[in-house]
C-alpha cells in the first residue's frame, strides 16, 4: 500500500497521483497543504524537511520527497520496460523529455502563468507579466508541438514516465482563460490523455479552491 501526503489540487500531488492511477496501484491519499495545512508539523517536517508536498511513502520504506524522484522510484518499482526502461540507452529518452518538461513547461507554465491568472485577484493582475510569460511558454510548447507532430507520445511511439510530466499541466493550460496559439499536434495529444481514466481521475480536477477573487 502506498501512502501520499498531498492535496489533490496541488499539480505536482497531481502528476503523482495520475502515474500511481495509469500503474494500478493501491494508495492512501491524505490532503495535506494549503488550505488544509498539516505540511508544518512537526511530523510531516521529519519526512520532508522542505514541508512541500507530495510526499510518498511505500509500506514501511522511508518516505520520499520531489516529485521527479518519486515518479522515477514508482517507474523503476513498478513500471513496465515501455514506460521506464531500465536499458540506460532506451530509458535516456524518457528521462530526457521528463526532465525537459518539469524545467521547461512546468516552470514557465505554473508560477508565471497560473498563478498570474487564477491565484491572483483580478485588480492585482499585470497583464503586461502575463503576456510576457505566455510568450515565453509559447516558445516552449513550439519544441514540444514539432515533437508530437513526428510521433503519438512525447518520447516516442508509447506512454512514458515524460508524459506524465508534461501531460499534467495541460488540463489547466487549456482550461484558464488565456490567449493560445493553436497547437495542433498538442491538442491532439491533450485529447488522447483526457481518454486515459487516470488523467481524468486525477488530473481533470477542478482548481476552484485555489481561485483568488478580490
């Protein structure tokens, strides 16, 4: 049994829970951050000194914290060779994009752009930072549109550990009210991931609690 320490609304408690749903495995989940506190315990601090969520613990193994390291233990635990090859050579690729999207998309998308937009009240909002992040991010999702125009999945013909950390943010990219560009390739993948019950599950979660109004 595995235990998660994070809410549901948090993205990286996301990517987590949908790589947990996409290898059927059995978890406990306790909403912990934000609005729901306890990641300033005493006890929570013993298992992630950072109190940032998610934090993963597998039977009785020591817990562990960052998002990325968690999906790789899972991917090596309990994946299957297509999702997370244990051949360096092979798995290079999926490790590659992984890490490309959690630097590149994730971090150009979620503080610069989401939180600029929904987790600030509208009178505080600066349209001019916004605009700028999004051009920004629009240089990156270019790489990753020219990347799935060649093939179905970010790194290759098959799912991987890289889609879960690319896919995780584009249900709120596509969802915020934002200018885009059309991103063929991107909306076609975003439309395969929506008929995946673990993305809808876990990914496709209403953010509303985070919304800032005044």
């Amino acid at each position: 049994m595995l235990t998660v320490w994070g809410r549901k609304t948090s993205s990286n408690v996301q990517a987590l829970m949908w790589c947990i749903g996409e290898l059927g495995l059995n978890y406990e989940r306790h909403d912990v951050g934000h609005r729901y506190g306890g990641n300033d315990t005493p006890e929570f601090l013993a298992m992630n000194p950072n109190g940032t969520v998610p934090v993963l613990q597998d039977g009785i193994r020591a817990p562990i914290w960052e998002t990325g390291a968690i999906l790789r233990y899972l991917a090596a635990r309990y994946g299957g060779e297509g999702f997370w090859p244990s051949d360096p050579a092979s798995r290079a690729p999926v490790d590659q994009w992984a890490e490309w999207a959690k630097i590149n998309v994730t971090l150009s998308f979620t503080g610069p752009v989401f939180w600029r937009v929904v987790r600030t009240a509208p009178s505080k909002r600066d349209p001019s930072a916004i605009e700028a992040a999004l051009t920004k991010l629009n240089g990156v999702l270019a790489i990753a549109d020219a990347q799935l125009g060649r093939q179905a999945f970010l790194a290759g013909a098959a799912f991987t550990l890289a889609d879960i950390q690319f896919g995780h943010v584009l249900y709120r990219y596509f969802d915020i009210d934002i200018a885009r560009p059309a991103w063929p390739n991107i909306e076609r993948y975003y439309q395969a991931l929506t008929q995946r019950a673990a993305f809808r599950e876990h990914v496709m979660v209403s953010y509303e609690e985070l919304r800032v109004t005044d």
